[in-house]
C-alpha cells in the first residue's frame, strides 16, 4: 500500500518537475526514501532502538531547527525544563535548536488545530477523544520512528488510545484522563462512597453536597453505560452508534433525573467545582486528577479518592461506568521538520519525563515503568475506576445532544416529557449522519 | 441629464473615434500615452499594467484553470527517513483556489475598467492635440490629482484596503455557500467542490430527513429579530429618559450623574461582559445574594421557577437568559445613547423650546410633541443602522452564553443552535467548532437578506415621509 | 385686615407647602438616580472589589471579599507567568493601537471627505456599495480574511493585524461624513476662489474645523485593538502569550483550567485596561459628545 502510494507520488512528482524545476532534488529521493522507511521499520524490531533515534537525530539536526510545542498553560514551566534538556541532548549534531512554546490547553486543542492545520504547532498535546477527528483531518503524522518502541513502553490501554486502524497516531503522555470519585474522610467512610444513594443522603442530612456534571455528555455516559448500554464509533469513522433509547435507558433517564433533584446532589461545571469546594459545599464530587489539587488543597488531610460508586436503577444498585482518559502527544505532518518534531514528541514522553511530569504536575503516566513507580490516591483511584472505564470513541454529532439530554435532566424536565421520548430525541441526534 | 454619458457609452466613443495610439492603449496602456508625447505616465500606467498581467500569468491563471472543479488532486505525504522531512505531491488546495481566482476575478475587472479609463483618457489627449493645444506635462497631471480629481487620491487607499480585506473575503464567502466546504471536505487535506443550490434546500427544511436546519432556522431568526427589535427600542428609549432626566433642571450636578453611568463604558466591553456573566452563573454570587435575600425562595413560590432548582437560571435556561442578555444590554447600552440623547437634546432650537413654554406646555406634552420627534428625526436613520448592528450583535450574546448556556431543545442541539443565538453567534460556532463553514456562508447570505430588506423598507419609509414633512 | 393677614398666612402656608413638596420631589428625584446609579455601578464595584481580593478564583458566596490584597495588580505588573504577559500584551496592543489610529484616522477622514464634499460620477454609487457591504455579517469573512492574510504571510503579525482592521475601516465614514456636510459649502468655495487647491482646503480648512470628529475618530480607532478579540485570537494563532493583545490575553485568562486561579487577576487587568481609556474619555468627552451628535445630527 505504501509503496503504491509512493510511487504515484514520484509520477505526482515528476510531473510537477516540468512546472517547477525547484523540487528536483526532494523528487529524485523520494522512491529510496520510502524503501529506506521500509527497511527502518523491518529492523526496528533487530537494532537497538537507540540506534535508530541516533540516526534520525543526526538527519534531523545537521541544520538549524525551530520547532513549536504546544502544552496546557500549567505545564508550561515542565515543558520548558524538558526542551531545555532535549536541546542539550541533541544540540551536538551541528545544528541549533530552538523550542518555542506556546499554551493551548489539550481539551481545546483540536478547535484550534484544524481551524488550519498548516498553522498549528509541530509538536502538540490533545486529549483522546480528539485523536479521531485530528486523523481524519490529516492533522497528526503517523509515529513512524519507533513506533514499536513506543507501543512497547507504554501501557496498551493508552496505545490502544493513540491507535486508528491499527496505525499509531500519537505518543501516549498520560494515563489518567479519565473521572472518578473525589470525597472528604472525614464525612464520608470507605463504605460510604460505594453508593451514590448513601453519599446524597449523608450529604443532605448535613446540607452539604455531592456534585457531578451532568449536563456534559462526558459524564452522562456514566450511567448509560453502566447500565450496560452501548455507545461507539461507526464503522466509517465518523459516525456515532448508540443504543441509550433501548431498555433500560428510558430509566436510567429517570434515575438521572432523580438524582438531580436529590437535595444531597449538585451538577457542578469543572470551572464552578473549585469555588464550591473551598467554599465548603462538596463532601465529595466526580472529576478528574486535573482537580486533585484543588481537592487536596480544601480537604486537607481528609482529602481521598476512589472508583465511581454505584446508583440506583430500578430498585439494583448499578456500577456507573466511566471514559478513560489519555493525553497524547501529536506531532504535526505539516510541520517542515517532521522528523525532530517527533523526536521531541517522544523525548516528551520518555519514561524519564513521564515521570518528572508526575512528580511536579501529579500527572498519571502511561509508561509501564513510571506508572509502576507512581503512586497517589487520584491513580489508584484511576486503576480501580479502569475496570469500568471504557476508550473513548464516538462521532462528532454525540457531544451536543448527550449535552442537551443531560441539561434537561439537571433541569429536573422541564417540559415534562416521557423519558422515552427524551432518549428518542438524544440517540435521533447523536446517531444522526454527519452531514456530507 | 441627457448631455452626460455613461462610462461605456464615452469609452466606446473614444475607442471608435480614436487615432492608432489610443486602440493600441487598450491592450499596451503605455503605447498610447508615448503616442501622445507623456513619457512618464507611460511608464507608470504600464508598469501597473505588468504587475497586473504577471499576477494573472503566474498566480490567477493556474487557479482559475481549476475553478471549475476547485482542484482534484488530493494531498499525499511520505515521511522521508535520509531528510527526516515530509514529502508532499503536488496537490490541490480548493480553498486557495477559490481564493486566488476570486482575486484574479477582482483584478481582470480593474484591469478592464482601468484600459477603458486609459483608452478615454488618450482619446481626450488626442483631441487636445488635434486641436493644437499642449498636453499636460507630469507635475500638471499630478496637480489635477489634489484638485478636481482629489477624490481619487483620498479614495484610492481606503478603497483598496476594503476590497483586499472585506469585499474580496465576502466574495470567497458567497461562493463557499455553494460548495460542500465542511469537516469532512477540509483543505489542505482534502478538496471541496461545487454543490449547487443543497445548502439553500439543507436550510429551508430539505437536505435529507435528519436535517432540523429548518428548523432551527426559523427558531434562531424569530429570536433575532425579537433581540434587535428590544435591544435597539430599549436602549434608544432608556437612553433619552435617563439623559433628560440627568439634564432636567431640577437635578442637581447633572455632571456627576453622567459620569456615574459612563464609568461603565470604560470599562472594555468584553471585560464586563464576562464579568457579568460569571456573576448571573447558576453557582454565582448574584444567586447566592438572590437566595439569601430569599428572593429565590419568593420566586418557587409564585411559581415562576422550578421546585427542582435551587438557583436563578438567569444564562442557562430560554426565557430567563432572554430575560437576563436584553437586560444586560440595557445596562451596557443605555449610557452610550445617553451621551448621545444628551448632545442631541442640547442642540434642540432654543426657539421651540420657549414658544412651546409661552404656549402653555407641560413637561409631557413637550417631550411628544417635541423633543420626541425632534430626537426620531435626528437619530431615524441611525435607529435603523443600530437595529441592523444589533442582528450583527456578536459580543454581547456570544460573551455571555458560550460555555454557559446548554439548550434543552434536541431539535436545535442537532444543528447546532441554542434559543438564544442570533444568527451570527450561531454561525460563528459552526464554522469555529463544527467547522461547517457551506452553512455558515448560507446563514450569512440570510443575514444579508434579512439586514437588507429591513432597511430598505425603513429607509423607504423614512423617505417617503421627510418627502410629505418637506 | 384680619382678612388680608388670613390671606398672608394661607399664601406662605402654600408656599410652604409647596416647597415641601418641591424638596420631596427632589429627594425622591434623587433617590432614583442613585439606586440606577447603584446598578450601573454593582458590577464594575465587583471587579474593582475583585481585583484587590486575596482569593485568585472566583468567590461565589462574598461579595466583598475576605481579604485585601495588591498582589493581583504586581502579579501581573511585575511577575508575568505563561499564563499572565500583561507588559508585553500592553505593549503590543499599544503599538497596534497607535498604528490603527493613525492609519484609520486617516481613511476614515480621506473617505468621509470625499464623498461628503467632492463631486464625482460614481459617488452615489459608493455610497450604496458601502451601505450594502455593512449589510454583511463581519464575523462570517473572518475565516476568509484569515487566508487572505495567510497568503501575504502577514498571521500571527501585528502588522498584518494592524492591516485587518485599518483595511476595512474605510467603511466607517457615515459619522464623520454627517459633521462634514455641516461645514458651509460658502467656506470652500471662498477658498477655492482665493486659488487654494482641494487638497489645501482639505488640510488647512476643514480639517482644522473638525476638532471633535477627529477626537471622536482617533478614539475609536484607538480603542478597537482594546476591545476586539474575535479577529485578534484568529491572526494571532501561535499559541505563544507573549505575542498576544490584552484582549486575548485577558479572555483567555477565563477559560475552563484558569478561571479558578486568575479571575481576580483577569479584574486587575481589565481595571488596568480601563484606566487609560477613562482617562481618554474624562479629558474627551466634550468632543466626543460634540462629534458623535453632530455626525449623526446629519448621518
């Protein structure tokens, strides 16, 4: 297939020689360039993956480089340690290296990537859920280097994650993007938070509550799934299959709708959980290792995390579900130094700097090692909730109604509809095709 | 006037007419003006000329060439180990072919418009010659451009920087609403291509039985309308109550006051807005002074909000974020219009203020019979460009709302829409989070209309009725 | 004369009356421009209030906050963060300002001017495109005039920045046509007389004349890098804070992973922001009041 492709690109090629004979050179390389990514990647799994890295750094950095990284605004200063130690690693090649970096934050960074990608920084950090559309866009170059390496190294979870058609897209960063159950030991015992039930009624016996945020269609999933329904990718890719309209959808609609109105519940957005944390509302609430901070910070001593507890569904108590989460590291096709970028991308995510990022940004690795040396009680939590966390793969036309569908619960119903009809109208619009 | 004639009617005078020199400076513009003894516009007018022609040769031509189809070679890349660089194919970029032939389009008209001029203009140098008379030389020439023809100087730049960068990007705008220009369709990576009149049939309810954009448009346009008409009469009539009632000579440091309310329009408006919408949020502080005053509570009672709502859903549900943004608008909107009002007002003739006073007229009467009407026939016009600004009213709506708002309606959720976007924010979100930019462009052409039909009705009325005052 | 000291009485108890009610009315007269006064002024007392609180997110159950400190305003004066460039943002849009002013200021007087004061073929016609043209959505060419700027290689640029937004400033002549059209025609025509050229009488007459239109303009054009941060954020798209506006700067402060750690500091910056331009305003303010009624007395 490959090489299909790379021969029509020489035919491409040479015909564009006649109209600009500035190419020629690149042109004339091209069908050795792609034996020679063929035979890489066959002794790949032979040499000593150092020596490939080796080689590509002394291609890449004969000449001066200017690479841009884009990370989260909290990783800025991490970031900057670890390019200053990649261009002491690699500075000796001859050429001069030069990492600008620049803040996007990695649930956005799909918004601002494929607004144009030719614009967009080489080296990039983005959250999973975004890997299937960047792809799509052509946003993301294959991990051709090492990707084997990369596969090897990190847990299959999160390559799993960095993987469309069995081709890997990205370099996994971190393992615990996922949400689980924060909550105060001091309110709360460990049989406490094992259901949702207990925790709102303790909660509201002390007018105190219990947040999550219903209303995003990220956590919704949690009782969909949990009760066992089904929510994925289409086979095309871009289309979203979703069964939340099948029995018992219709109640866990009602449940939702319940526990929202429970006076022991709130439904809290991630940017209004800090306020009410240290105001002294939440005994406990779902969120991500984003917040461990903040909860750790209000809580104190007290502060504890555990796996998602179970809610009541018809009169069963039921197991919530829960997305897992990766942050990736992509690296740009458009950049004009693809190769150094993904060196950096996967220096970015050496075990060595996975594990910094987890001890000056609590960051849960994806390297087997770092992960296996990491120890907090937000990733314990994560590895516990991860029986029950699903990859996160659906359509573009998924967030929006599930966003609806939840608003309406946490808006207790207000025009009164039968649940079936609301789940009818959520899975029209989720499953609805993507206009083409 | 039956003596002037048109543009073309002159230049196909002058070309008939016109001596060996002035029909070849249609095609090489300098030839004409050597012909006619003016060496240096010669060498300026084809200097411009080459500029315009080698744009077209190197830049238009190879673009226009693929308008048809807007490109059919998709991108292809291969990571090439020895270089550690992409190669990439030779391949089309129906955006920038778009791009290229709307300015190529933009440029052959000037040049045609521009060798028309030329032509004229060496017809009248003819004549001046056949009659004897001496041409003008070049600091003459240069000197008719800071006299009669000054207008020219002080239009040139401003013009071209509005083709450049408003009218050349509505033009790519139009054209994408008929194409398929959307996620699934993104240049570099893939190409887009002409679609007809689909986005239009999308719109108006065809387009497939999933489609709720018909939907949803009527929703979206029904509210926008309703938001410009309050956002211009609220703020217009606050505006002037406030003003006289600062300027009244009962009020004391009528200056104080002024100053008061303008505080808040130095204050960056985008400041205060997400200021403000922090402050209505659901958990916010306004909630929590609404809740403690138990004013909250007063409202469960009367029934006006949901037993199951704890808080005031002042941004997060329909009516009360209709309610709340048309508010918040008064509060931004009122001081600018009581500037305004207030400079208005003090220009009233200070003779019909006193011949009203001797006739007896109370307070009342004076602001309908005069002040009123003074004030509408003074801002009329400015009423019916603040009404089309507030369709366009992108700040205050998106501002407040992105993030917050979540609608509760599936049908407007799948295309999309909240309740309480215009047109505008609704369009600005497909194109910057969808990426949906065929039906952005028809939602704009929407816009358009609607913004256009509205002023020309008003400004028809308007006319029609200084014509029967005068 | 009992009778007429009767009279006397009953006149000053009317009197009195009256002036009873004069003062009621005025007190409740007053009462009512304070308690808009008051609303006017709740929310920007929050962000001043804000800007000083000890507590950097958002505090959602004190309106006056627990603490008072400096140290969101020498945060981010002094101590910039990835987060927080407020120098460099000022700087920039600063510089970006200074250049719109001036170029805008002049398109938009060489315009107005034009069609207000010359006659030519053509005019008419002008005038209609431009009104058509407003007629347009600007946020929908936005993505068009992106490429556009891409294509010169002018993003992420302020000089490209600076282009977008004098380009098409041309287009807002209306106001500053209206105060033209109010200057005598007898003026120019006495000057056109003496031998002046138009050109003189634009610069040497007119312009003169037109204090508070061009105090009105400058203003304007000044104060749309300050405020526009749809366009900014579009051209602006490294990704890198420093080369950002205040504008972006400030918005982007608020988003999601922020808010909870620099809203107070986002009250110091827009404090800051509008400071400068209350400044601006106090000192222009009867020119602007001046210009903007004058134009539209006639737009």
């Amino acid at each position: 297939m490959k090489k299909q492709i790379s021969l029509a690109l020489a035919g491409a090629m040479a015909l564009s020689l006649a109209a600009c004979g500035g190419s020629a050179s690149t042109a004339t390389s091209t069908p050795e360039a792609a034996s020679a990514a063929e035979s890489t990647a066959a002794s790949t799994e032979a040499a000593a993956d150092g020596d490939v890295l080796d080689q590509a750094a002394a291609a890449a950095f004969s000449q001066d480089v200017t690479l841009t990284m884009w990370g989260a605004e909290e990783d800025q200063d991490l970031l900057r340690e670890i390019s200053d130690k990649f261009i002491e690693k690699y500075g000796n090649y001859g050429g001069k290296i030069t990492i600008n970096l620049g803040a996007q934050s990695e649930k956005e960074a799909k918004d601002t990537v494929l607004t144009d990608p030719t614009a967009a920084a080489d080296v990039f950090a983005f959250a999973d859920d975004q890997l299937n559309e960047l792809v799509k866009a052509g946003a993301l170059q294959e991990v051709q280097l090492n990707a084997d390496d990369v596969k090897s190294r990190n847990t299959p979870a999160s390559v799993d994650a960095a993987t469309v058609d069995g081709k890997l897209y990205a370099y996994p960063l971190t393992a615990d993007n996922g949400y689980f159950m924060f909550y105060d030991k001091s309110f709360f015992t460990e049989d406490d938070v094992k259901s949702l039930d207990t925790m709102m009624e303790k909660a509201a016996a002390a007018g105190k509550k219990v947040s999550m945020d219903v209303a995003n269609g990220w956590y919704l999933y949690s009782f969909y799934a949990g009760a066992g329904l089904n929510l994925g990718l289409a086979d095309d890719g871009v289309n979203t299959v979703c069964n939340w309209n099948e029995a018992p959808g219709a109640d866990v609609t009602q449940a939702v709708i319940d526990i929202c109105k429970n006076p022991g519940f709130i439904s809290l957005k991630d940017e209004e959980f800090t306020g009410k944390l240290k105001d002294g509302t939440l005994v406990a609430g779902v969120n991500g290792t984003w917040r461990a901070n903040d909860a750790a910070e209000a809580w104190g001593d007290n502060y504890a995390a555990c796996k998602l507890p179970t809610y009541t569904l018809n009169g069963e108590q039921v197991q919530m579900a829960s997305f897992s989460g990766f942050k990736l590291i992509g690296v740009n096709p458009h950049s004009a130094n693809v190769g150094a970028a993904m060196l950096l991308a996967d220096f970015v995510t050496n075990e060595e700097n996975e594990e910094l990022r987890f001890k000056e940004r609590a960051q849960g690795p994806s390297n087997t090692n770092a992960l296996a040396a990491a120890s907090s009680p937000a990733l314990t939590a994560v590895v516990d909730q991860s029986e029950y966390a699903n990859l996160q793969r659906v359509g573009g036309n998924f967030w929006a109604s599930a966003e609806t569908l939840g608003s309406i619960c946490v808006n207790g119903n207000p025009d009164g509809k039968d649940t079936q009809t609301l789940v009818d109208d959520a899975v029209a619009g989720i499953t609805a095709p993507v206009t083409q | 006037m039956p003596g002037e004639k048109n543009f073309f009617q002159t230049f196909g005078k002058a070309f008939v007419k016109g001596d060996i020199f002035t029909k070849v400076s249609f095609l090489v513009w300098g030839l004409g003006y050597i012909g006619h003894g003016q060496l240096m516009k010669a060498l300026l007018v084809t200097l411009v000329e080459g500029l315009g022609l080698y744009f077209l040769a190197f830049y238009g031509a190879p673009n226009l060439a693929k308008f048809g189809t807007l490109g059919t070679v998709k991108m292809e890349m291969v990571f090439d180990v020895t270089t550690m660089k992409n190669v990439v194919n030779n391949y089309d970029n129906s955006f920038e072919i778009l791009l290229m032939s709307m300015i190529s389009f933009v440029v052959i008209a000037a040049l045609i418009a521009a060798a028309m001029m030329v032509v004229t203009s060496n017809y009248q140098l003819q004549k001046i010659r056949a009659a004897g008379k001496k041409t003008n030389s070049f600091l003459q020439d240069i000197n008719v451009y800071l006299n009669e023809k000054f207008y020219v100087t002080l239009l040139t730049l401003p013009v071209l920087g509005v083709v450049v960068f408003t009218i050349v990007p509505l033009f790519i705008l139009i054209a994408v609403a008929f194409t398929n220009y959307d996620q699934q369709h993104m240049p570099p990576n893939d190409l887009f291509t002409w679609v007809g009149l689909t986005n239009f049939f999308t719109l108006f309810g065809g387009g497939g039985m999933t489609s709720t954009f018909g939907y949803s448009f009527a929703k979206v346009l029904t509210w926008t309308l309703v938001w410009a008409f309050f956002a211009t009469f609220t703020t217009f009539f606050g505006g002037i109550l406030l003003a006289m009632f600062i300027n009244d000579q009962k009020t004391k440091c009528p200056k104080l006051w002024r100053t008061l309310f303008m505080v808040t329009i130095a204050v960056p408006q985008f400041v205060t807005l997400l200021l403000v919408r922090n402050f209505f949020s659901n958990n916010g502080i306004f909630n929590t002074m609404m809740a403690n005053a138990g004013v909250t509570d007063f409202l469960h009672n009367i029934g006006l909000l949901d037993k199951g709502l704890s808080y005031i859903p002042f941004l997060t549900q329909p009516s009360w974020a209709m309610f709340t943004i048309i508010m918040i608008n008064i509060w931004i909107g009122v001081p600018y219009q009581m500037l305004i009002s207030t400079g208005v007002l003090m220009n009233i003739p200070a003779d019909m203020i006193e011949a009203a006073r001797i006739d007896g007229a109370n307070p009342v009467q004076m602001f309908f019979r005069i002040k009123l009407p003074y004030l509408l026939s003074v801002q009329g016009p400015s009423l019916v460009t603040d009404f089309v600004r507030n369709v366009n009213n992108f700040n205050v709506i998106y501002l407040l709302t992105q993030d917050v708002f979540v609608t509760n309606n599936q049908q407007l959720a799948q295309s999309n829409a909240k309740e309480i976007d215009l047109l505008v924010t609704w369009l600005f979100r497909l194109t910057q989070e969808y990426y949906n930019y065929k039906m952005a462009a028809v939602l704009g052409i929407m816009v358009f209309i609607v913004c256009a039909v509205f002023t020309v009705v008003c400004f028809h009325f308007i006319n029609k009725k200084e014509a029967t005052f005068s | 004369m009992s009778t007429t000291t009767i009279n006397d009485a009953a006149v000053q108890k009317q009197l009195r009356q009256g002036r009873v009610k004069k003062t009621i009315f005025s007190i409740i007269r007053h009462l009512i421009l304070a308690l808009l006064a008051f609303i006017w002024l709740v929310p920007i007392a929050w962000l001043l209030l804000t800007s000083f609180s000890t507590d950097k997110g958002i505090n959602f159950t004190r309106f006056v906050p627990e603490g008072f400190t400096l140290w969101n305003y020498t945060s981010i004066m002094t101590a910039p963060d990835s987060v927080a460039q407020f120098p460099r943002w000022f700087m920039n849009t600063l510089v970006v300002a200074c250049f719109n002013c001036v170029i805008s200021t002049c398109f938009v007087l060489m315009v107005a001017y034009a069609i207000s004061c010359c006659r030519f073929k053509g005019r008419r016609l002008l005038q209609n495109l431009s009104v058509t043209v407003n007629l347009f959505p600007g946020v929908l060419a936005m993505i068009a005039v992106y490429f556009v700027l891409k294509y010169m290689n002018l993003t992420n640029s302020y000089a490209g920045l600076i282009m977008v937004y004098a380009g098409s400033s041309g287009l807002g002549y209306l106001i500053c046509k209206g105060f033209f059209d109010t200057v005598p025609v007898s003026l120019r025509e006495a000057a056109k007389l003496d031998g002046a050229s138009e050109a003189r009488i634009f610069f040497q007459i007119v312009i003169p004349m037109s204090r508070p239109i061009l105090v009105y303009t400058i203003i304007n054009s000044f104060l749309m890098p300050w405020t526009d941060f749809v366009m900014a954020k579009m051209i602006l798209n490294s990704g890198v804070s420093t080369d950002w506006t205040v504008a972006i700067g400030l918005y982007n402060m608020l988003q999601k992973a922020l808010i909870n750690s620099y809203f107070s500091r986002f009250c110091a910056g827009g404090v800051l922001v509008a400071i400068p331009i209350s400044i601006l305003f106090v000192i222009m303010q009867k020119f602007y009041v001046e210009g903007i009624t004058s134009g539209a007395a006639k737009g």
